[in-house]
C-alpha cells in the first residue's frame, strides 16, 4: 500500500501516518466522473480523486493510459499551482474520473474529542498501470510503499502514530493481502466503519483514549480519559460525572477485561471536576484503589477517596506486549499537584492539562502558577526522547517537541506584549488585558485577566515590574 506523513506543523493530525486525501471543494461539482452512483458517491470520488492526484501524482481517470508521463506531471504542478482547475486537466485530454476504480473502503465519522470532526469517504484503489506514487513535501513529509504487515509492526513498536480509521484499514490489508477481491468488503464490515461511533481509540498500542463528556471549558465538551496498558491496565482521569457517559466508559472496560485484561489503579492527573468526575463511580465498580499527587489529594478530599500518593518520578510498569514504563513528573503550572505521565520507551506523555488539543490552559491564580507552567513546558522539553502527546481535551498530537515549543513560544510573545503594556502606562490588569489581547475577542477578557495576572506574578517574581497601591510599573 502506499501511505504517507503528516507534516508535523499541520494542526490535525500533524505528524501522524495516513492516506493520501482531503475536503471537498467546490469545484467538486461539476468535475466529470464515469461510473460513480449516486450523486454523493460521484461527488466524493472526485474529491478523492482530486487529492490523490495533487498529493501522491496518481490519476485516476479513464483514457489516462494515452496521455504522456510528462504531461500527467505538468498537469498535476498546474493544479499544485492552482493554475488549473481539476476538472480543466482532465477535459483538455478528454479524461473522465474512473468511479469503478474508487472501490468503496467505509465511511468514518471523528470521535467527538475533536476540534473539527470530518464524515470520511474512504476508497480503496489499485494504482493504474504505467503511473507511479510520489509525495511533494509539504503538507506531507513522506509518503512510500509498504507491506501492511511491516506498518502494523512499526506501528506495534510504537514507532508511529495513526488514527483509528488508518490502523483498522491497514490491519485488514494485512489480514486479507492473500485475498485482493475480499478487501474491499473486510474493510466496511466494522461498523465503525459505516459511520458508527468509533469507540476502540487506540493512537498507540496500549494507550486507548475514551473521550467522555464532561461540565469542561468551551471550545472543550469532552475529556480524555485514558486506559494504558496491556494484561495489566491503568485508567487515568475517568472524568465524567454523568451517567449515562460513565456506563459507556463501563461497558468499554468490560470489553478490555473480557480481553483478559486486569484494571490495577486509577490515577487521577489533578483536582478538576472535568478530570475527577467519575472516579467514584469506577473506583467502586471496578474494586480499585485510586492514585494521585498529595496535593490533588487534598484538593479532592471531600468527594474522592485517595489510597495512595504519587510522588514525582514515580515508575509505574505495566505488563504485557509492548510493555509500559509511564513515568509520573510533577508538573505543576495548571494546578500545584498536576501529573503527567512520560512513557520511556515511546517517548509518548499523557499531558492531563498542561497542553490540550483544544481551546488553551487556563493559568489562574494562586492554583495556577505562570511560572511553575513555563518550568513544566521545559521539563517536558528536556525529556530524553520525545514523540507524541496524549492531552486531556481534543486529539492526539504526533508532533511533541514542535506542540511543546509553541506552547513557550505562545506565551512568551504574550508575556512580552503584557510586560509592553505596563511599559506604556497600563497599571491595572483589566488596562493591560485591553492592551495585550487585541487579538482575543472580549467574551475571553475574564479568563485572559486571570492569566495576565499569572503572568504579572512571574514578572514581579522576576524583577521585571513591581506592585503598588496604584497597580502595576515596570522596573
Ligand atoms: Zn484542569
């Protein structure tokens, strides 16, 4: 098959193994498709068909066999270079989408811990004799020919990352590789892949992701919580206080266990409700213990149960194949006791709060500590080996080091326009906000003042300005 690499500046899915492919354009309408079906179908396959030429050069068109190599290379620079529209290049050769080459692979439908969810036509295609595959980096890094079997080793070594779709599709080539005509139908009899909800999330072998719905900050309406294991199993922030979200995340332990499988703890990466909600609930169905840093601990006091404190650098291993050594770092800056958890052989880390996939952090005094978070972005930085990020809010991130580089980056341009604004003469932080977040809208400014005020706190500590009776002066 051949697959390609996200580009690891690409905000979905970045760094993460895939397929060729894109959105539909407007221009989808009215290119001309032979064989297709209905007028969905028949829009979908040019779509496909116009992404899989400008991404990976391959033309699927009926009469493409008289037209020269050249040619087919000049055509696709032109659509690269928008300086012809798809359905230009194929009339001027007489050309038509082959529809009857698109074989129909499933339709997957995002989880909801998405910022942008897709309803993704998925096609299965032999590539046209005389054409060949190539990637023109870019969007993508990479793309090449493999084995399925050789991709779900590398992806079982936990050398890659993959979404739920792309690891189901290659699974099944590799499943079915003797048997070319029963693909197609292997690949659709998931029902995940006709549109059900994907439940199975598993981005890296061992570490599912089950996103539930919790009381959390907007753009957010869902954490994370993860189950990380193999015979042996850990589930870190079973966040939902909701009922019916906290049976679906039953019913999916179950399926884990009837795997026979064996839930040790449950680790709790800080205080907040959207993290804690449902650890009651699982820590007594399930009989066990529940884990996490003093401080979370005594935060959470009155309504959790906590047997036993994590300390920092704490080693927990888990069992089984490929086997988990998550390493629990202190890393406060969101809340005083918050954990992460650094998988060493990976390089992956489960990131709680300290870096989503969606909306910001919020950084709110005295809990939160702007400086303590800068310290806990570097920590993560200075990790021996550095590959993806499991955060508690939106999707997987292939791309650790470049995320946690943006994430600093971020926040010192706006630390930079704060400590400019009290330069200028603004003094009291509903001044400096005005001042600093031009670029925010105005519903954000009681969050953006919070997180100002962290940031004033660090610059005092610093030396940077000073407090008096009037508000804030630079030094
Ligand atoms: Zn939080």
């Amino acid at each position: 098959m051949f697959w390609v690499k996200r580009s690891t500046k690409l905000a979905f899915m970045g760094g993460f193994h895939a397929f060729p492919g894109g959105q539909l354009d407007k221009e989808d309408t009215n290119v001309p498709v032979a064989h297709a079906g209905d007028s969905d179908a028949t829009l979908m396959r040019a779509c496909a068909a116009r992404e899989f030429f400008e991404e990976a050069g391959v033309l699927f068109a009926l009469g493409v066999e008289r037209v020269e190599r050249e040619r087919i290379i000049a055509k696709r620079h032109a659509l690269e270079a928008k300086e012809k529209s798809f359905k230009q290049i194929l009339e001027e050769d007489d050309l038509q989408v082959d529809g009857s080459a698109l074989i129909d692979a499933g339709r997957w439908v995002t989880p909801p811990f998405a910022p942008r969810r897709f309803d993704t036509w998925f096609f299965l295609a032999w590539l046209p004799k005389g054409q060949e595959a190539s990637v023109e980096t870019g969007e993508l890094e990479s793309g090449e020919w493999i084995r399925p079997a050789d991709a779900v080793a590398l992806w079982q070594r936990g050398e890659i990352i993959m979404a739920p779709p792309t690891l189901h599709i290659i699974r099944t080539l590799a499943a079915n590789s003797a048997r070319g005509d029963q693909m197609a139908s292997a690949l659709v009899a998931a029902p995940e892949a006709r549109r059900g909800s994907v439940r199975r999330i598993e981005f890296r072998p061992g570490i599912f992701l089950f996103p539930v719905k919790t009381p959390t900050l907007p753009p957010a309406t869902h954490t994370n919580c993860y189950i990380v294991g193999g015979k042996e199993l850990i589930i870190i922030d079973p966040a939902s206080p909701y009922e019916d979200e906290q049976r679906e995340l039953d019913q999916f332990i179950d399926e884990l266990i009837a795997e026979g499988r064996r839930v040790r703890e449950i680790f709790l990466t800080h205080h907040h409700p959207d993290h804690t909600g449902g650890t009651v609930h699982l820590s007594k169905r399930l009989g066990v213990p529940v884990a996490a840093h003093r401080l979370t601990a005594q935060r959470v006091q009155h309504s959790v149960e906590v047997s036993r404190f994590v300390e920092d650098d704490e080693l927990i291993e888990l069992e089984g194949n490929p086997g988990w050594r998550l390493r629990a770092l202190l890393t406060p800056g969101h809340t005083r006791g918050h954990l992460c958890f650094y998988e060493e052989n990976t390089g992956a880390i489960l990131t709680g709060d300290l870096v989503v996939g969606i909306g910001t952090v919020v950084i709110d005094p005295p809990e939160g500590n702007m400086r303590q978070y800068f310290d806990s972005l570097a920590r993560l930085l200075s990790l021996p080996k550095l590959s993806s990020l499991f955060p508690a809010h939106g999707p997987a991130i292939g791309s650790a080091r470049e995320k946690l580089e943006e994430y600093v980056t971020h926040r010192t341009l706006r630390e930079n326009k704060i400590f400019a604004a009290v330069k200028a003469g603004a003094a009291l932080p509903h001044e400096i906000v005005e001042a600093a977040y031009t670029d925010v809208h105005p519903s954000m400014y009681g969050l953006a003042e919070r997180s100002t005020i962290a940031h004033l706190e660090k610059l005092e500590e610093e030396g940077r300005v000073r407090r008096d009776s009037s508000g804030y002066r630079a030094n």
